[in-house]
C-alpha cells in the first residue's frame, strides 16, 4: 500500500495489468487485508479479491484464486493465466504483451518473465537444459553453489496454459527451506511431463524490482521518478534538475512549461504551456493556466488562472480560484476565496472564504477575519476595490466597486462588523 508517484505499488501492478484487458484481474489477500481491500475498492473495484486465509506460498495463493474463480462460475476463453507480484510497481504493460507473446508463438505450457542481474542475491535462479530451454527454477534458499552463480533470475511472474496448470497446483509439496508450496516448482513438474517451458527476458531489469524494505521504496521512487520525467522532457517540458523534481503519475503538462528544481507536483495537476514552476514549489491537485509563472509556493486543490504571478512563500488551500492576470504575492494564504481577473493580494495578508472582484488591489497585512468562534463568514470585495495597509476586515463584509478603504484603527473595524 505504499505509494510511489502518487499510485500505490498494488495500484501500479493493477495498472500494469489492466493494459492486457483481461476477463478477470484477481487480488490474492492475506496479510492486513482489511486495508489491501478497502484500497483496492478505492482504486480498482472491478478487481475481484480472493482471501489466502493461510499464507502457505505462492502456488497455493494461485490455486486458491483459480478455486474461487470456479466457485464464482468464471468462464474461461483459452486466454492464458498471467501472475504477477503485488510489489513490482515498475512493471510495465507493454512488457506484459511481450510475455503474452512469446507465450503464444512457443505454444508453451508456461513462460517466465526473466532478467539478468548484476547481483541477483535473493532470487530464485533460473536453471536451464544443455540446449538452452527452461529446466527448472530454484529459490535462493534451496540453490546450490553452481545454481547461485547464476544471473538469470525469476522475476515471479509468469503466462501459463490454464489446464496444464490446473493439474500441476495439487502435485505441489512444502518439501523445501521454507515450507511454503513454491509455484515455480511448477516449471520443474512440467518438464518432467515433456511440457514446453519458455522463457521472456525483460530488458529492464528495474521492471522486476520487489519493494521488501524502505531502502528498496527509495530506489523504485528514484527509478520511476525519472522515468516520468524523462517522459515529460522529451515531450518539450524543460525540466531544470529532474533530480529534485517529483510528478505523479496523473500530472499533466504541456509542452513548453519550464519546471525549476525542488519542484513537486501530485495528483491530477495540470500545467498549462507557458507555466514556470518553481523553484521550491510543491502543487497537489492544482490548475494552472497558460504563461502562469508560481515560485516557493505550496498549493493545494488551487486554481492559477493565465498569466498571474504566485510567491514567493505563498500558500494556496483548498478552494482557492485565481483569475486572470493575477498576483498572490509574498506571505499570503488564501483559502476558500475566488480573485477575480487582475485583482492583486501583493504581500503579507490572509483572505479567507471570500469573493474578490476585477481589478482590485488588497493592502499588505490585511486580514480577512471570516471565523467568529463558531462559524464562517464571507467577505464581498466588489470591482477596482483599494483596501489600505494593516486592515482587519471582520466578516460578513461587502465593499462596493470602486470603493477605497484607508487604514483603519480598532473602532472602525467595530462598525464594518
């Protein structure tokens, strides 16, 4: 359930999947599957979840969905079985089709997703015959010395023919290091049965990386952080340091925007072409319009309408709308507030739950007082509004357009209350 790039490392496996379009994508749960299953409902509620109320390997979690699936009465095409690992967020579609396909053209019982690793400690090797074929796989803890010089590893992902299958999961035993029903052992049975094993290298060893530990969340973040920009780059996005820049996976950016270093965008942010973002910036669920330039600000659930200039040290909550050719300078919060086109809030002020008008300017350090102790209240700003220096505008509050309001001292606050 961690995330990286703003998706879940189950979510990216369900995404990985989903390119294939299968009759059925299943979630084998165990471990803390109360939260596995409230987020899969959150993020993939077509998906089918099956309980491994004991978890007693890997061939056992696939024949107890393959169980489930029958007792659900599942119709199945000759489409082959794929299993993947939940914590390979790396894992891409398109390299799922290549295993689909190098499935279809062996006419094999199995393939397996394989790699070459520099240091492949920890992986079940790949073991194969004299002519090259697939023999078998054993895991890291039953290997021998021969077996561990091995490079080609077990990504633990695999295509199978669905009645071949079938047949192998109850040959399984727990006769190994771990006591666990290993379903690469699978691979063994079948070729003790003259059954055609393949194998589908993928080129990118960084697809099959598991995430067991924080140090390997790190990695995968980092690997898929550039990836995403590199993506973005070669798109026409100019990205200054993509070392410090971090985007989502549901960010959308146009060509043209430039992206200062230090800069994160998450969920479904979009930058329009023209943008200058950052540095020291970091947008959640935000709009910005075309030629909008925002520095050392945090934003969330904002919009920045075209041309305006947001920061330095700027915050933007939820509900904040921007128009067109505005500013929300240095040390400003707004909140729940819409300002209206070339309307500008330049430095050292809060505006909260308000409504600004065109043209018009709020003085530094002025505060829109919208919370009595018990409820909210909203403040009207009208059209070519002047509100001066050091004002408390203590809602509910309506000045009219073209009104000025000078500074003022604590009995006037009284009487605009």
């Amino acid at each position: 359930l961690h995330n990286i790039a703003g998706r879940s490392l189950l979510g990216h496996v369900i995404e990985a999947a989903a390119t294939l379009e299968p009759e059925h994508l299943v979630v084998v749960v165990g471990h803390g599957r109360e939260q596995v299953i409230e987020h899969i409902a959150e993020i993939a509620p077509w998906a089918l979840i099956v309980v491994q109320a004991e978890q007693l390997g890997t061939g056992h979690a696939v024949r107890v969905a393959l169980e489930d699936l029958d007792g659900r009465g599942a119709v199945f095409s000759d489409a082959p079985i794929v299993v993947l690992t939940g914590d390979t967020p790396l894992l891409s579609g398109s390299t799922l089709v290549q295993l689909i396909v190098a499935h279809d053209q062996a006419k094999a019982a199995a393939t397996v997703l394989t790699t070459r690793l520099g240091d492949p400690y920890g992986y079940g090797r790949v073991i194969r015959d004299a002519a090259g074929g697939v023999q078998r796989i054993v895991e890291q803890k039953d290997a021998t010395s021969d077996e561990l010089a091995v490079d080609e590893i077990n990504s633990g992902m695999y295509a199978f023919d669905l009645s071949k299958l079938r047949g192998l999961l109850g040959r399984l035993t727990s006769d190994n290091a771990q006591g666990e029903q290993y379903l690469p052992d699978v691979i063994g049975l079948l070729r003790s049965d003259s059954a055609a094993v393949a194998a589908s290298m993928c080129l990118d060893p960084s697809e099959i990386m598991g995430v067991n530990d924080r140090v390997q969340l790190a990695a995968a973040a980092a690997i898929m952080r550039d990836r995403i920009n590199t993506r973005w780059m070669l798109d026409g996005v100019a990205i200054a340091d993509p070392a410090t820049t971090w985007l989502d996976v549901d960010v959308d950016i146009e060509p043209d925007v430039t992206i200062l270093p230090n800069t994160t965008l998450r969920g479904p942010t979009s930058i329009a072409t023209g943008s200058q973002i950052g540095p020291g910036t970091t947008l959640v669920s935000c709009e910005v319009a075309e030629d909008a330039t925002v520095t050392h600000t945090w934003a969330e659930l904002a919009v920045i309408g075209a041309r305006s200039n947001v920061g330095p040290f700027t915050y933007l909550r939820p509900g904040t709308v921007l128009g067109a050719d505005t500013k929300a300078g240095a040390f400003v919060e707004i909140k729940n507030s819409t300002v209206g086109d070339s309307s500008k809030v330049p430095h050292l002020s809060y505006v909260g739950d308000a409504q600004i008008g065109t043209g018009s300017n709020i003085g530094a350090a002025t505060v829109f007082v919208n919370y009595d102790g018990v409820e909210k209240h909203r403040t009207v700003i009208g059209d070519h509004v002047r509100v001066g220096s050091d004002t408390m505008l203590i809602a509910p509050v309506t000045i009219g357009d073209g009104d000025e309001v000078a500074q003022f001292c604590s009995d006037v606050h009284r009487i605009i209350h």
